[in-house]
C-alpha cells in the first residue's frame, strides 16, 4: 500500500520536525512540512498532499486565509485540511460534533501522534 | 379642667336664664372644638388611665383600623385589637405604660394593622399628663402612619445596595475579563511548546531500547505532566471563556444527548446503566447551548466518576412551575424565579457513594477537588457555577435521601 502523503503547516519549526519524525516512524507516511503561511499553497501544489494539518495563529499569514486559498484552487479543493490549533481547547473540539467547529474539523494543541493518526484514517479512508 | 372654670364663671357673673343658655353653648362650643382637633387630625390619639386602661381614641386611629370605640374603651390598651397581633408589642406597650405612669416620655416603632389588614409602621408615643401638684393623672397615646416614608426608606435602600451590587459586580465581571485575556494569552503561548515536549517524548519513547526501564518510565513521567499541564491550561481558557455567553431557545434534552455521546466511551467502560426520563413537549430553555452542554458534562462527568464499578445514572428533564416562595424564588428583586414562573428542570442522579457532608459547602469552589491524585483540575464545578449564574439559573448539589448517591438539580430559564 503506498504512504498517505501529509502535509504539515505550522510556523513552529521544532513541531513540524517532530510530527513528521513520530508519523513517518509509523511507517504509514510520508510528512512534507512548511513553517510559512504563504507557501502553503505552493508546497500542496507540488506534493498533492492526501490531507493538510493546519496551524492557524501563524505570523505570516492567519490559517484561516490558507484555509481559504486552498479551497479556492481547483486542484486543492477536495484535500482534507485540519486546523492543528492552540485556539481551540479539547473542550471545544469534544463538545462539537465529530470535532468540527462551524463544520471545520479541528485538533486542539497538545496533540499525540496518535490523535494525528486517527484522524488521518477518518478522513483518507484508502 | 377648663369647663369647670366656665361653669364656674358663669355661675358667678350671668342671670339665671342666661347663664343656662351661654353655658349649655359655650360647653358646646368648647366640646365641638375640642372633639375636632382630636377626631380629625390625621394622628391617632387617645388617652389613658395611668395603669393603662383606654379611656378615649379619636378617630382617626378607630376608623384605621375599622375599631368601635364601645368595643375598646375601658379596656387595657394593649388588650385592643391594634396590639393584639403580636405579644412583643404587647410587652413593649406595658413595660412603656409603667415608665409613662411615673413621668418617663416614651417612644418606640410599633405596627398596626389596617381595616383591611395591611400592616402599617407607625411612629408610637407614650406622654405623660400631670397635674399642678406633678402627679402623672393620664397618658396620651400617640401613633403616625411612617409605612409611607419606611417604603420610601426601603426602596432608597433597595436601590443603593442594587447600585453597590451592580458595581461590585461590574468591576467584577472587568477583572475577569482582564483575568481571562491574561489566562488565554498565556495558555496559547503554553500549548506551542507543550506540543513540542509531547512531541519529542513520544519520539524518544519510540527508539530507547526496551530493556532500559528508567529512561521509559521518565519518559512517561514527563507525558504524565504534560497531560496534567494541559488539563489545566484547558479548564483555566474554559472557565476564562464561559464569562459570556449567547443565549438562545433550546431544547434541553438535545443539550443533554450531546454531552451523553461525548461521554459515551467513560460510560461504557464503567458499565453505567443510563435512565433517561425526559418529559414530551417541554418548553424551550433560554441557554447558550455549547456552554450549557458543557456544565452538563461535567456534571454527568462527575456522576460517571462516582461510580467506578457501576451503577444508574438516572437523567430527568420535566418543567415546573414555582407556586411558593423558596430560596431565590419569591418576588425580591434578587429572586431568580417569581411566583408563578415555569422553569424548565434537569435531573441527573447517580447511586455513587455520595458526598461528605463536610465537603458540600466547597464543592463550587475553584481548585476544590478531591480527586488531585487522579490528575482533577478542580476547575469543573467552578465553571458549572459560572455557566449557571450566567444563565440565571440555579444549581443544587445534594445527597439524595431515597437512596445512597448525589442529585443534581438544575433549574432553567424558558425562552418567553
């Protein structure tokens, strides 16, 4: 079976090594990281991601607008993208259906590796 | 006194046929104008022997309390029905005659009833009346209606203490706000490198050799703090976050199956039989849904963790109407429900050990907590106590005297 492809936006540069460490050691991934907001969309452009994790508070540029830009290009449009977030608490992320806030599906910061995983195989199945 | 100087006078000076006339009129004239002062001026007065037996009343203070002067007078004054509804004045009146009779001016609050029983404050005066010699011979009795100026009191008072409430509370309400900007600021900055910590733990988890004990076990220790950490961190930003809320109608049964489904999983494991017996056609509470499902699932969060080895976790929604006044329900101002108001109720029951009676009292207190070993924030009720007063709702947390186990009861505001 070929690795899922996860991309991982966060403007932390020690998260993002170490997400991309603990997924790939699963064997299951392959984990292409960026640490700035505006080279998000060119990054899933050229590595067709099978899911996007997210950050949103980033210096550069806010996640909500990647969010948007990613849902405005055709070729990106149907890539599941999770907001990876120290805004949202656990609270909020169990107390909204399926872990979605406003329909967008959230992980409230800290997250284990495996939380990562489990919501990688809901949302890219095969 | 008066009229026997007339008599006297006029016996002395006028003829026989017009002494009898001036002195029938001028008796008259003196009665009437006497018997006006007394009878119309807005004060009660009266008199009385010096052991206290009512020998006059005017009437004003008859036609007050809708009192015959025949069924009164001669009477001991603290036997009439102006004192009679409460023996404490009753005392208070005799004691007062006593220090009257030998020369004491006395004076005190005192309540009368109305014709229709309405209770008046009246303004009460014993004075004494002497003669040359200064012998006490009568008492005048004395009463001014102040129910008036009591009200206006009250309502001055009323409406001071509101403003101090409204300000303390204010300035409250600023300092939390200032609180939860500080709290959120801060726990956003710790959540970035916590993920870093449990990141890299969980690396370093994954490639130590398996036979090396102590470095796992350290690692674990350091994803135990981690998670600790967090749970603080989370209740803190909740509890900074539950100070406002948006208030729409909602059906509380739809609130209490969600917090049912997020803790479904705890409820399993701990083999809880969940009863629900929620009522149809309920009215619609005014709640801010998402804070209101999370106080009840803490709530029943609680009641699962009361018993770890099972039990009934028994869950109730039905509306009552408040017929009598109780702790906050009556008609103050302060009161979270008025008579005749419909509330809409929420029930959730456990058969768990219960709660020491010494610990109740604390229970809303933040950082209370009898679970701390068990990692327990104390935070929870805290924000169940906000959520609650945000909603001028009303929390009560008992043992349940049918049985062994605790009873939450809240009551909700409808949507009108």
């Amino acid at each position: 079976m070929p690795k899922k492809k996860i991309l991982v936006i966060d403007d932390e540069e020690d998260f993002v090594q170490l997400i991309k460490l603990n997924l790939e050691k699963t064997g299951d991934y392959e984990v292409m990281t960026e640490t700035k907001g505006v080279e998000a969309v060119n990054r899933a452009l050229e590595f067709k991601p099978d899911l996007i994790f997210l950050d949103i508070m980033m210096p550069d540029l806010d996640g909500t607008i990647v969010m948007d830009d990613i849902k405005a290009n055709k070729e990106l449009e149907d890539i599941p993208v999770v907001f990876l977030t120290a805004i949202a608490t656990k609270t909020d992320q169990f107390s909204s259906k399926g872990g979605t806030i406003g329909g967008q599906q959230i992980l409230a910061k800290p997250v284990t590796t495996k939380e990562l995983v489990e919501c990688i195989k809901v949302n890219v199945p095969f | 006194m008066l009229e026997k100087v007339i008599y006297w006078l006029a016996d002395i000076l006028l003829p026989q046929n017009v002494k009898r006339r001036l002195s029938i009129e001028a008796l008259q004239e003196s009665e009437r104008k006497t018997r006006a002062i007394f009878d119309l001026t807005y004060q009660f007065i009266g008199m009385l022997t010096t052991d206290g037996i009512l020998i006059e009343a005017n009437r004003a203070a008859l036609e007050f309390s809708g009192i015959k002067a025949s069924s009164v007078l001669g009477k001991s004054f603290w036997e009439t029905p102006w004192w009679t509804h409460s023996s404490e004045l009753q005392k208070k009146l005799q004691e007062g005659i006593k220090k009257a009779a030998l020369g004491e001016f006395v004076a005190f609050e005192a309540t009368h009833h109305d014709q229709n029983q309405v209770l008046h404050y009246i303004d009460f005066s014993l004075k004494p009346v002497k003669d040359e010699a200064g012998k006490v011979i009568y008492l005048i009795p004395e009463g001014r209606d102040i129910t008036e100026r009591k009200k206006q009191e009250q309502d001055l008072h009323d409406a001071y203490r509101q403003l101090q409430e409204a300000q303390h509370q204010l300035i409250q309400s600023e300092k939390l706000k200032m609180l939860g900007a500080v709290t959120s600021g801060v726990a956003h900055e710790l959540k970035n490198p916590l993920t870093i910590i449990m990141m890299g733990v969980e690396y370093l988890a994954s490639t130590i050799p398996n036979d090396n004990k102590v470095a796992s076990q350290t690692l674990r220790q350091i994803e135990n703090a981690v998670g600790r950490t967090d749970k603080i961190i989370t209740s803190m930003l909740d509890l900074a976050r539950s100070l406002s809320l948006e208030m729409k109608g909602e059906d509380i049964v739809v609130a209490l199956e969600e917090a049912l489904v997020l803790l479904q999983n705890e409820i399993q494991k701990s083999q809880i039989r969940v009863i629900k017996e929620f009522n149809s056609g309920l009215p619609q509470a005014r709640i801010d849904k998402n804070r209101m499902v999370q106080a009840l699932l803490n709530l029943i969060s609680n009641a699962v963790n009361a018993m770890p080895q099972g039990g009934d976790l028994t869950l109730r929604a039905y509306a009552r109407k408040f017929s009598e006044a109780g702790a906050d329900v009556g008609n103050r101002k302060d009161d979270i429900f008025k008579i005749g108001e419909t509330a809409v109720v929420v029930e959730i029951e456990d058969n768990g050990t219960g709660i020491p009676e010494e610990t109740l009292g604390k229970l809303f207190n933040p950082f209370f907590t009898t679970r701390r070993n068990a990692g327990a924030t104390g935070l929870g009720l805290a924000i169940v106590r906000n959520i609650v007063d945000l909603h001028e709702a009303r929390i009560e947390i008992a043992n349940r005297k049918d049985s062994r186990g605790v009873i939450v009861t809240l009551e909700l505001k409808i949507k009108e």
